[in-house]
C-alpha cells in the first residue's frame, strides 16, 4: 500500500501525561490543577489535623468533657458554611476565568496549522489540506507554530488526546469540533483516543512528533515524494476495524475529502455554512465521494454532486 | 346532595355538586377557548415568527393550568401544602431538565458544525 | 380536622365520603407522585423532540410537509371532551354513588378516548402512505413517533383500565376500593390531556409555524 | 420446524461452554468456567433447598411476604450474591491490567470488554442499589414509628423486578454474551451497527427493570415518610437516616425517567431501526450522554446520601452525643438533592460546547462541595463533647471522613473543564469513584450493617473479626485505588486491557496488592458473619438496644415482630427512645392494646417478577412468542390482583399484648449494661443511657429496673 519513510518509524514515546507539558495549553491546565489541588487544602489539612485530636480529647476515658447535650454553635455553623462558601468563589473564579481563557476552541495565534483528523477503528487519519499530504497514526507538527486540530469521525465517537500538548476532545460522525494548541519542544508524545470503542480500543495510539518548522518544511517535501496517496476509495478501505502497526505517508489526498465525510453522516450540514473554500472533488464525482461507511448510510453518496 | 355525610356536618364542610360541576365546566369553556385561539393563531397566520411561537407558549401553559385547576382540582388554598409542594417541586426539576438539554443540545449543534 | 381539608391535592372525596377519603390520602398522594415521574418522562422526550425536530431532519421531510393540523385539532377537542365526560362521571360516583350514571359517563369517556387513538393511528398511516414518514425516515420522525406514540399508549392503557374499572364497578359496587381507583384513573386522563396540550402546541403548531 | 419461531436467536453458539469446546484459550476458560459456577451456583442452591426441605418456608416466609422487614433483608441478600460476582470480576480485572504490559494477561480484549461492563452495571445497579434499598426498606419504618410502608406489594413488586433484572445480567454468563459498551452505554458503539447480537439489549433490559423498581421504590418511601409518620414526629423530628431516605426517595423518583426514555430510544434504534443516536440520518449521540447523565449525575447521590444518613446515626451513637447540627445537616441534604440535578454535563465536559456552558456547569459542580463539606464537618463536631467508642462501625466512620474529603477533592478538581480536559476518561476518573463509593457507600453500608444487623437478628456480630476486616479494607483501599490517581495523570486511560508503558508497572502492582487485601477483609467479614452465626447465644441482644441508641428503632424487641411496634409510639422530641430513656418513660406497658391489620402474603409479587424476566429475555433474543405471551400475564396478574378483596388479616389484640408484655417484662428484669459491657456477653440490650452512667453506680446492677419507673 503506501510507503514509510525512516522518519515515521515508531519509538516508544514519553507518556508521562500532562505531568510534563510540552506545551501552553498542556502546562497552563497543570498549573491550574496545582492552584485548585492547594486551595483546596485550606478544607482538606483541618480535618486531618483535627480529627485525631478530636479523638484523642474525646474518646471514652479521655481528658474532654462530656456534653451530651451540646448541638449548636452558631459561631461554628458561620465557619464551617462561610469558609466553604468563600472557597467556591475563590475555586469558581479560577474555574471561570480558566475555562473561558482556554477554551479548546479558541486560536492561539495567526496563521495556524490546520490539521483534519478523522478518527477511525481502531487509528487516526491526519490530512494536511495545506500541504497536500495525509498520514495514518503520525502527527507531525513544527514547533511554536499554533495549530488548529479539526476532527470528526468516521465511525463510533472517540476521543482524541495528546496529554502532554493538550486536553481532550471528541470527534464525532457527521460533526467537526476542534482543539487548538502550540507545542513549545520538540521529541514524541504519545496520543491516543480514550473513549472505549472496541476490541483494537488499548492500542489505538499515535505518535506526534513535534520538529523545528525547518525540519517540518522537509518532513513535507519528503512527504510530498511518496507515490501513494489517498482518495475516496482508499479512504473505504481504511474503514474495516483494523490496527495500524505502521504509521503510512500519503503524498497527497482528494482535497475536500475531510467535508464529504462529514457529509456522508450530515448530508446538507457540511460546506454549508462557512463555505469551505476546498472545491469538492477533483477527480471524478464517484471517486471523491467516500463511500458509504456503512449499512445505514447507504444511501447518503449524493455529497458526491 | 352526598349521600355519606354525616348529618351534623357544618354546611360550609361539605362539598358542593354544583360547584364542582360548574369547575367542569368552566374548564372546558376555557380550555375550548384557548385551543380555538391557539389553532387561529396558526390557521389564519395572526402572528409571524416569534412572535407566534411567544404566544402559542403562554397559551399553551395557561390551557395547562386550566386543566390543573378546573380538571384536576389543585388548589392553592385548600391543599395540603407539604404534599402540593413535591407536586410543585417537579415543575422546578422539568425547567431545569428541559431547558438545559435544549441548551446543551443546541450549543452543541452550533458548535459542530463545520 | 374539618372534613374537606384536602388530605392530598387534587380531586377529593373531602365531605361526601369520610371513610374512603381518609384511605385516599395514601393512595391518590402516592398517584400523584407517580403521575410527576411520568411527567418527567415526557418532559424528556419532548425536550429530545424540540432539539430533533430542528436537529435531525436529515434527508427526511420537514415537522411542516407532514402534520395534518386540522386532524390534530380535532384530536385535542376529542381528549377534551373525554375528559370533560369523566368529570361528569367523578360527579355522578361522589355526589350521588350511581352506578349507571358512572357506567355511562364511563362509556362516553372511552369512546372519545377510542376516536383519539383511531384518529392518531390514520395519521400515522396518512403520513406513512402518503408522504413516506416512517420512524425510520430520520431523528425527527423517530422523535416525533417516539413523543406522541407514548402518549397514544398511555391513552390506549387508560382505556384497558377503564374497562377493567366499568366491570369492577357492576362487580363491586362504588366501594372504597372501587372509588379511590376510579380516582386515580381520573387523574391519570386528566394528566394525559395536560400532555396532549403540550403535544399539540410544541409539537403541531409550533411545527407548522416554524 | 422454523426453530427461529421458538428460540428467537439463541444458538447452541450462544452457551458460554460452545466457546470454550470449539475455540478453547484461557480467556474462554475463564468465562465458561464462570459460567459453570453461575451453573453450579444455581443447582447447588435447588439441592440445598431440596434436601433441606427449605423451598416451602422459603415461599411462605420469604418470596410471598410483603413485610418491609423481610423485602429488606432480601434486597440485601441479593446485593451480597450480585457483589460476590461483581468483587471477582474486579479482581481479574486488576490482575489483567498488572500481567497486561506489553499484550502479555489472561483475558481476551472482549472478555475484558464484558468485565468492566458487567462490573460496573453490577456494582451501580444490582449491588449498591439494591443494598440502599434494603437498608432504607427496613430501618425507615422503623425509626418513624410505622407498622409497614405505604405500599407493602408495590414494595414487593419493585423487589422482584430488581431480581429479575438480576437474575438476567447473570444469564447472560450462561447464554450469550454481555455488552461492552460500559456501564453507561454510550452509542453509537452500542447501537446496532457496531454491537450486533445481544450484549447491549442484555444491559438494556436488566437495567431497564432496576430502574423501575428503583422508581417505585422511591414513590413508595416518599409516601411513607409523608404520611406514616407516628404521632408527634414532625419533619424536623425525623431522625437524619430518615432524611436522607426522603431525599434519595425523591432523586429516584426524578432521576429514573430520563435513564427509562435513554434506553427505550436505544433500543427503538437496536430493535426497529430509529434514529435516536445513529450516525447519520439524522441521529444524535450527544443527546444520549446528556439523558444518561440527566439520570447518572442524580444516581451517584442516590448512592451516597443514605450512607451520609448511616455515617449520622453511627457518630452519634458512638459518641453518645446529639448529632451536632442537625437542622444544617437536613438543609445541606436538601441542597444536595436539588444541586445534583443541575450538574450532569460535568460527565461530558469535553463533547465540544461552548467555553461558558461548560463554566457554568463546572461552578454549579463544585457549589455541591458546600452543603458536602458542611456535612463533613459537622459530623467532625458531633464528636466533640462526646464519649466516643472506637467499635467497628466508628472505625469505618473516621476512615470515611479522612478518604471521603479526598475523594471529593478530586471531584472539584474534576468539576474545572481544564483540568477534565486531561485526565477525563483516564484512571484518575476510575480512582475518584471508587474513592467516592467505597469509602462512602460500601463501608457505609458496611458500618449499617455492623450497627442494625442486631436489630435484625437478635444477635450483635463478632466485634473482633470486624475489626480486623476493617484493618484490611481501609489500607486496601488505598493501595488499591490511590496508584489510580497518579497512573490516570500519567496517561492511562480507563477500560484498557493491555499497556505498553514500563513506567506503569509498579503502580499496577500496588493496586493489585491493594486488591488483594480487599479480598482479604472481605473474606474476614465472611468470617464475622460465620462466627456469629455460630455464637449467637453468646452475642445475643433480644432487648433491642445493644448500642444504647437514639431512635425508635431501638425501643422494640429484636428481631421485631410483623407488627413492628405493639402501641403506634407517640413522640415529643429528636432522638425519642434516647429521650425517653433519659427521663424514664421508656419501656412503658401501654394503657390498651388494639387488633392490628397486616397484609397478607401473596404471590403477585413473584409471579410478576418472573414474567418479567421472562419478558425481558425474551427481548434480548427476539423470543416473539415469550414477549407477547409473558406481557399479558403480567397484568393479567395485577388484574387479577385487583380483584381480591381478603387481603389484610388481624392480628388480635391479646397476641400483641402477650408478646408486648413478655418483651417488657423480660427489659425489666435485666439489669442495663454501661458502655463498657457493650462488647461483652453481658450485652442483651438493656443500655444505660451514657448520660445517666455516673449515676449509674448503682443502676448498673439489677436496680436498673427503677430507671423506667
Ligand atoms: C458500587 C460501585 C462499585 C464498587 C463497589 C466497585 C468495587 C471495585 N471496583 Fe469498580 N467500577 C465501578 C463501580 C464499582 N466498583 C464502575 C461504575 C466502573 C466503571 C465501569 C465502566 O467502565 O463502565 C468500575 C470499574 C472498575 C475497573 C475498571 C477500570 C477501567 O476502566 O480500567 C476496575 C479495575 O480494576 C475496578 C475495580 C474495583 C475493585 C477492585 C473493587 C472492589 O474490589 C472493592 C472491594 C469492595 C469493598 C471493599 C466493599 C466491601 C464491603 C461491603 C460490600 C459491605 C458488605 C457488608 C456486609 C454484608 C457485612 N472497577
Ligand atoms: C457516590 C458516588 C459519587 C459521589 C458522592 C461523587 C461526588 C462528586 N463527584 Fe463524582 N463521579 C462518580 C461518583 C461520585 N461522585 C462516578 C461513578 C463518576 C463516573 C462515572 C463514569 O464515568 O463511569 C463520577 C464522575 C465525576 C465527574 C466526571 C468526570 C469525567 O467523566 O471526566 C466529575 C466532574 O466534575 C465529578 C465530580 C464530583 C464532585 C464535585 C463531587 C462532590 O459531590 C464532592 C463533594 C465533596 C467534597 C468537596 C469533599 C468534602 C468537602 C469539604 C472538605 C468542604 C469544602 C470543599 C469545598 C468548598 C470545595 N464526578
Ligand atoms: Cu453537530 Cu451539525
Ligand atoms: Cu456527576
């Protein structure tokens, strides 16, 4: 089928998680964990700190007195709503201000790297539409440059993450969500999809490679070189459960081919909307348009017009 | 006039035929109107848009109260509050079941399109 | 403890039968509860429902190209009346325990309940002869027949338990048993028709509207 | 013969032995020896049965009964045979997960699938269900002053649905396979495109059942406690146990409907070709995580608020004290109640809506912290000013306090959208709801069981053996789960059966060690159960009161009679029984004793239970003829059932004033026991309230009996 160059060869690759970023987006959710795990101590040392004194005064034969009547402090019952209460606030301040700052849809910069993935049994198809190439189970990317993920499915919904780049998202048939993210080093982190689905679920993992933009430039010249490419029939064949061992070059791939999957599921909600200056097809309407992907989709091809 | 009451029963205890037959009544009056109304408004095109959407709405929920009140015999007044109060407190848990999904569902679609 | 104070919201025996009102407090509180989770239920499909109907057309035709507004209409006013009949029914059981006027009431309710699930099932033929809107057309369709579908089966299980209650009430008599029953049935109809309204407004005009 | 026409789709393939004959590996060992013992299991039953000739008691006095106390017993009954499964199947996940580097273990990667589906369909629905619902099923009634629930057959209906939904998940060892979609289900894995055959519909229709019962259940408690109520046990009376079953009550009641409306539109998808959650056709997958959560969310407080109910009444008993707080305790259940509707898209934070929806329900998330830490908290205080014994149950208790807040630390962290973002659906997530639930509900339940288990036998439990199984647990625990945390942070995602990371491994291998001393404390609480049983005259407490308890619960004989209490009691404040014990009105002979009506055994709940299981399974396999013919007869029964009228019977007043009497007689005749003799055989059930100890000198002996004047 189609080659590999030595530069896709796999190698076991850091999984150390987002416990060492490799990035922005990776590094600002790390430091938010650490902000919320130390507010958090303000309600979590007390009660360690407490109880076994608690005990130790109060346990039968102790030095403590007995009240067994004592149920109400109104000075205690202020502390233990009030602390909590103004906790929240602090927690849900950072909460907001986090979530809105990062949101995975956001761009983190000009001219970003788009990046279509489509997210198959039991492996990940990466297109290029800038630079005309496509690969299976390698995402390569320059370093420092933004990039913009768009992702779909072509089959059950998966969950897409690169933990030491960025969080995760879902990618689902006949929809297109996003993740954007810069990566700051280079090397290989290890990405997988975390939504159970199927046999092949444990091992559908890719690496990406993050290299200097240079190195990025060859990596698609040489991409560019390799003589198989991907259209809609290729695309079909990629569709049966399978695990890739190898990661695969594609040296180019119908343009457009990420929107005809999307409205192969969606007919109608593709292109539609935004206008994708991707012109449907450059071959011949039957070969651009990906084949159904399954029984029940049998008869949606009409994208191929 | 009941059949079981006991005799000495203060007359302002007992329940009153015609009162209650007159609630059916004004029930179906009321809710004829209101379904009437609501079908005119669609059947000769009265309002546009939001605007129709707005008042089938309130239509709708005032023919719901209609029949709760006139149909089902809720009372404000005469209930017992603790029990009227979990019958009330579903319409809290339906507003957040409801608009919430719609929320979701909707952010969602708009956000996943490509 | 005066009489009519209600022991449970709703409709009420209160005054005109002391000893099956105190066993109805139990019985028609816990109806009530039940009737509020069912309530949930349809909350939650038509909650799916608006999201599909404007969602998940697909290929499929649009809530306007299929719905038959008029059918509809006369729908609503058949549950209404039906309604309205057991009304009159409650009436003739708490005022003045006659047995045939019930049976009566009864056989009314039930016929007009029998016209709205004969009337819902030509328009599902309709649409599916006519304008080839099965359940399987799309998210929509399935939507929509999954919403009014539940609500035609609880109208269709109130008339097995009418019928069932028409012969408890020659075998039986109006006792307590038979009284609180026939409560619950009726609040049961009357809560269908409540549905009904939502169905007919955000389901059929809200579909042709928009 | 169109064989199709009778067997619907089951195949000689479909017997979990066929696998094993015609493609034999490890892994098919291990499912069809399971088979065998579910096989074994079942048979061994009917031989004990037989011989002993128990099946007669076992309808009369069990099966038919509607008596809240027996449907209680047996719902726990049936959560112990469901955790018994559920426990090894964990087991073998986590000696997979440690053999699993690199492709090496045991278990195929389907068989692993079916594992953690069934573990955790199990553990949620048919363990920790079915358990809270024991639990409330028998002490509720009990501590309001009632003879029974409001609806004592409805009662027994939702326990026999329960069961049958049950009884299916453990055919499907047998006939079939089970579904590897999780416990939650999501499509479209599970519709029918991508999991043909009849796994799905399995986890369809069991949990379809549940939660039926679940609601019922729930309808029914929530009309008790509104309206069975003793005289003078106003709301803020009621004890706190009582509390938090009004409110689980109420969360079934609402949270069940959006899981019903999930799986009947999955299976309109699976069964006639809808297009709820397909891909394509205008099917939407996002709205099925969204219902499932409507009703997920809610659950996992269904799950925790009676054992927040449990952990009060424990702390407050062991420390002899008034629980600190009680009118916050009640006002944080109820914000929590209401709060955990209006949370579910946490579970879904990263499907792709926008920045502020997902802001939104992260705030609203972690809010739920509040009334949660004041609840902490005040159980902290409610020790202080105590007398506290540190018996089993309080054990658990401390145990609970100091994991719980750890588990819900990690909630909050998993309440930021960033930080789920990360560790969503890896082994961290696994981490905290194991740490939520075990701690939590399981040794909640666990310490219930310690505390009441007198109360419903008539005999207290070995103390020292419950010791040392909490000594296993509460490290086992930790070792178990908290490597989870930090191998979740480290990448590692949940429902995966083989790794390739080195770095994982020693992590495994402590929770594998963790497990394994699970497994031990749970073989010590065997034992506990065991030796009791054996020793029973030694440890037992006929009186009633072993742990010198608070509510009404503890002022009658144990077990308790059909009748549970002799005279309805009348109540004038919190922790009555203690109150009364204090002031010495406890144990009083009534002025006049009355016939009591109690419902009469019957067999509409069982029978209903077996045509719906029989209902059930003939939808798993397209059985047509089974679904219609088994739909019918179960209304026919409740037709029929409506039907009958002889359905109380009286119990006359000179039965109850006899038995009453003996009962009092016999507390008057012993002398009260300090809390010093609680563990010792002196122990019958006759307390000393703690407060009237030091006066007590004399009491102790056989003056006790002036206390009731
Ligand atoms: C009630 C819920 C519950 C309980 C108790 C447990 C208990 C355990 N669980 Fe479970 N688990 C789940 C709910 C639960 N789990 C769920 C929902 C999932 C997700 C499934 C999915 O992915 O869809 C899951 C998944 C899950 C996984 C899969 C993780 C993955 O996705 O990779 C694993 C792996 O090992 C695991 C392990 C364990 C272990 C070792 C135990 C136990 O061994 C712990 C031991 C038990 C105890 C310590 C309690 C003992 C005490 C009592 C029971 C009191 C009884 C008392 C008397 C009668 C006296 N669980
Ligand atoms: C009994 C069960 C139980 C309980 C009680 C909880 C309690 C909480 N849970 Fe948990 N949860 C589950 C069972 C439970 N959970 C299960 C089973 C899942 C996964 C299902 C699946 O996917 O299979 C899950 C998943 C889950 C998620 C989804 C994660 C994901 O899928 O990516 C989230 C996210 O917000 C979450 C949060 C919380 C929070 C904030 C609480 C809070 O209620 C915790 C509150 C407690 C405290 C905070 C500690 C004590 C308080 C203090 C010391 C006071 C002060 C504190 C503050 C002011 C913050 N839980
Ligand atoms: Cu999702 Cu359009
Ligand atoms: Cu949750």
């Amino acid at each position: 089928m189609a080659g590999v160059t030595a530069l896709a060869m796999p190698c076991a690759a850091s999984a150390a998680g987002f416990l060492e970023p490799a990035g922005p987006v990776a590094a600002a959710q790390l430091s938010h964990f650490g902000t919320i795990s130390a507010l958090m101590l303000i309600v979590i040392v007390p009660m360690f700190v407490a109880l076994p004194l608690v005990l130790l005064r109060y346990r039968r034969g102790g030095k403590g007195t007995y009240r067994p009547d004592w149920e109400f402090n109104w000075g205690l019952e202020l502390l233990i709503w009030g602390i909590p209460v103004a906790l929240v606030a602090a927690l849900g301040t950072a909460l907001w201000n986090h979530t809105l700052k990062n949101d995975p849809y956001r761009p983190l910069g000009p001219a970003p790297l788009v990046v279509e993935v489509i997210a198959l049994d039991w492996k990940f198809l990466f297109l290029y539409p800038e630079q005309g190439v496509a690969t299976l189970d390698l995402l390569v990317l320059p370093k420092d440059r933004p990039v913009t993920l768009k992702l779909t499915s072509g089959t059950v919904m998966q969950s897409f993450i690169v933990p030491r780049l960025a969080g995760q998202i879902y990618a689902m048939a006949g929809m297109q969500t996003q993740l954007n993210l810069i990566a700051d080093a280079t090397g290989d982190f290890t990405g997988r999809n975390t939504q159970y689905n199927g046999l092949g679920f444990a091992t559908q993992s890719f690496t990406t490679r993050v290299v200097s933009a240079e190195d990025f430039a060859s990596w698609v010249t040489g991409a560019k070189a390799q003589p198989a490419g991907l259209d809609a029939a290729g695309y079909k064949a990629l569709l049966p459960p399978s695990v890739v061992n190898e990661p695969v070059i594609y040296g180019r791939f119908t343009p457009g081919l990420f929107d005809q999957i999307i409205a192969s599921f969606a007919p109608g909600m593709a292109g539609g909307h935004q206008g994708h200056e991707a012109p449907a097809g450059t071959g011949t309407p039957a070969a651009a348009a990906p084949a159904a992907a399954h029984q029940h989709d049998a008869h949606t091809p009409e994208a191929a017009q | 006039m009941s059949n079981r009451a006991p005799a000495n029963l203060p007359a302002s205890d007992i329940e009153d035929e015609g009162h209650e037959r007159r609630s059916y009544v004004i029930g179906l009056v009321l809710a004829l109107v209101l379904t009437t109304g609501a079908f005119a408004v669609v059947w000769f095109d009265l309002f546009s848009g939001a605007a129709a959407l707005a008042a089938l709405g309130l239509l709708a929920v005032v023919q719901a109260v209609v029949h709760l009140r006139y149909f089902l015999h809720i009372d404000l007044q005469r209930s017992h509050r603790d029990d009227l109060l979990l019958i009330l407190f579903t319409v809290l848990i339906l507003l957040i079941m409801v608009s919430g999904t719609i929320w979701i569902l909707y952010d969602q679609h708009m956000r996943m399109m490509p | 403890m005066s009489l009519s104070e209600r022991l449970h919201p709703g409709i009420n025996l209160a005054g005109t039968d002391p000893e099956s009102h105190e066993a109805a407090e139990e019985v028609l509180f816990g109806f009530w509860i039940f009737l509020m989770s069912d309530l949930v239920l349809f909350a939650v499909l038509f909650a799916t429902y608006a999201a599909m109907s404007v969602q998940g057309i697909a290929e499929g035709p649009r809530p306007a190209e299929v719905f038959d507004l008029t059918a509809a209409f006369l729908e609503t006013l058949l549950l209404l009346f039906s309604s309205f009949a057991f009304g009159f029914a409650m009436l003739e059981m708490k005022y003045r325990e006659n047995r045939r006027g019930v049976l009566g009431w009864l056989l009314v309710t039930g016929l007009l309940g029998a016209g709205f699930v004969g009337m819902e099932l030509h328009d599902y033929y309709v649409m599916v002869t006519a304008h080839g809107a099965t359940p399987q057309t799309s998210g929509f369709l399935s939507a929509y027949y999954l919403l009014t579908g539940t609500h035609a089966l609880h109208v269709s299980s109130g008339l097995v338990w009418m019928a069932v209650m028409a012969v408890q009430v020659v075998v039986f008599g109006l006792s307590p048993a038979v009284k609180l029953r026939l409560m619950r049935l009726a609040l049961f109809w009357h809560m269908l028709d409540v549905v009904w309204i939502g169905i007919f407004t955000f389901v059929y005009l809200y579909g042709v509207v928009s | 013969m169109n064989w199709e026409l009778i067997f619907g789709q089951i195949k000689w393939t479909s017997f979990v032995f066929a696998g094993m004959i015609e493609n034999p590996s490890l892994s098919e060992a291990i499912a069809s020896g399971a088979g065998s013992i579910a096989v074994l299991g079942a048979l061994g039953t009917v031989v004990l049965l037989t011989v002993k000739g128990w099946w007669v008691p076992l309808w009369r006095d069990w099966l038919t009964s509607v008596d809240h106390k027996k449907v209680g017993i047996m719902y726990i009954v049936l959560a112990l045979v469901m955790f018994a499964r559920a426990v090894i199947e964990a087991a073998l996940m986590r000696a997979q997960q440690l053999a699993a580097t690199d492709g090496g273990g045991f278990l195929s990667a389907d068989h692993f699938g079916q594992l953690f589906s069934t573990h955790g369909t199990i553990m949620i629905f048919f363990v920790a269900m079915p358990f809270i619902t024991g639990l409330m099923n028998y002490v509720m009634p009990l501590q309001i002053g009632a003879r029974d629930v409001s609806f004592p057959l409805l009662n027994a209906i939702s326990l026999m649905l329960t069961m049958a939904g049950a009884v299916l998940i453990m055919v499907s060892l047998v006939v079939g396979q089970f579904s590897t979609g999780g416990w939650s289900a999501y499509p479209p894995f599970t519709g029918i495109e991508f999991s043909p055959g009849e796994g799905v519909d399995y986890w369809i229709w069991a949990v379809s059942l549940g939660s039926i019962g679940s609601t019922l259940t729930g309808l029914n408690f929530a009309v008790t406690i509104y309206k069975k109520r003793c005289p003078g046990m106003s709301l803020f009376r009621m004890p706190l146990f009582t509390w938090t079953t009004l409110c689980t009550s109420i969360l079934m009641i609402f949270a069940m409907a959006p899981l019903t409306a999930a799986t009947i539109m999955l299976a309109l998808d699976r069964y006639a070709g809808f297009h709820f959650f397909t891909n394509g056709d205008g099917g939407n997958m996002m709205n099925y995580a969204n219902l499932f959560w409507l009703f997920g969310h809610p659950e996992v407080y269904i799950l925790i608020l009676p054992a927040f109910g449990v952990w009060s009444e424990v702390v407050a008993t062991y420390s002899s004290k008034r629980i600190y707080g009680y009118t916050s305790l009640v006002y944080a259940t109820m914000c929590i109640a209401v709060l955990s509707f209006a949370v579910w898209l946490h579970h879904f934070f990263t499907m792709g809506q926008s920045a502020n929806v997902n802001a939104i329900f992260g705030i609203a998330t972690m809010i739920i912290g509040v009334p949660t830490g004041v609840k902490v908290y005040d159980w902290l205080l409610t020790m202080v000013g105590g007398r506290i014994r540190l018996t089993t149950a309080m054990l658990f208790h401390i145990n609970f306090l100091l994991t719980f807040i750890l588990g819900g630390m990690t909630g909050v962290l998993l309440a930021n959208p960033g930080i789920d973002f990360q560790v969503h659906n890896t082994l961290f997530l696994v981490a905290h709801f194991h740490n939520m639930i075990i701690p939590g509900v399981l040794f909640g339940m666990f310490a219930a069981v310690q505390f009441w288990f007198p109360k419903a036998f008539g005999f207290r439990l070995h103390e020292g053996l419950g010791r040392a199984s909490f000594w296993c647990f509460a490290p086992g625990f930790l070792l178990a789960f908290f490597p989870l945390y930090w191998l979740g942070m480290m990448g590692a995602t949940r429902r995966t059966f083989t790794w390739s990371n080195p770095d994982y491994l020693p992590w495994f291998a402590l929770a594998m060690l963790g497990a394994a001393l699970i497994l031990a404390g749970f073989a010590f609480m065997v034992m506990q159960i065991v030796v009791s049983v054996r020793r029973r005259a030694e440890l037992a407490a006929p009186l009633g009161d072993p742990w010198d308890g608070r509510a009404l619960e503890w002022s009658i004989p144990s077990p308790p009679p059909a009748w549970n209490f002799a005279v309805l009691p009348q109540v004038t404040a919190r922790d009555a029984f203690y109150e009364a014990k204090k002031d010495g009105t406890a144990y009083r002979s009534p002025a006049a004793y009355e016939d009591i009506e109690v419902p009469r055994n019957t067999a509409t709940a069982p029978l209903i239970g077996l045509f719906a299981c029989a209902w059930a399974f003939g939808l798993v396999w397209h059985i047509w003829w089974l679904v219609i013919v088994s739909f019918v007869l179960i209304w026919a029964v409740v037709i029929a059932r409506s039907f009958a009228t002889h359905t109380e019977e009286i119990v006359p007043a000179a039965t109850v004033k006899a038995a009453n009497e003996a009962f009092l007689a016999a507390v008057r005749a012993t002398p009260g026991v300090t809390r010093d003799q609680e563990m010792t055989a002196a122990n019958r059930g006759r307390a000393i309230p703690e407060s009237l100890e030091a006066s007590a000198g004399a009491l102790a002996a056989g003056a006790a009996v002036e206390v009731t004047r």
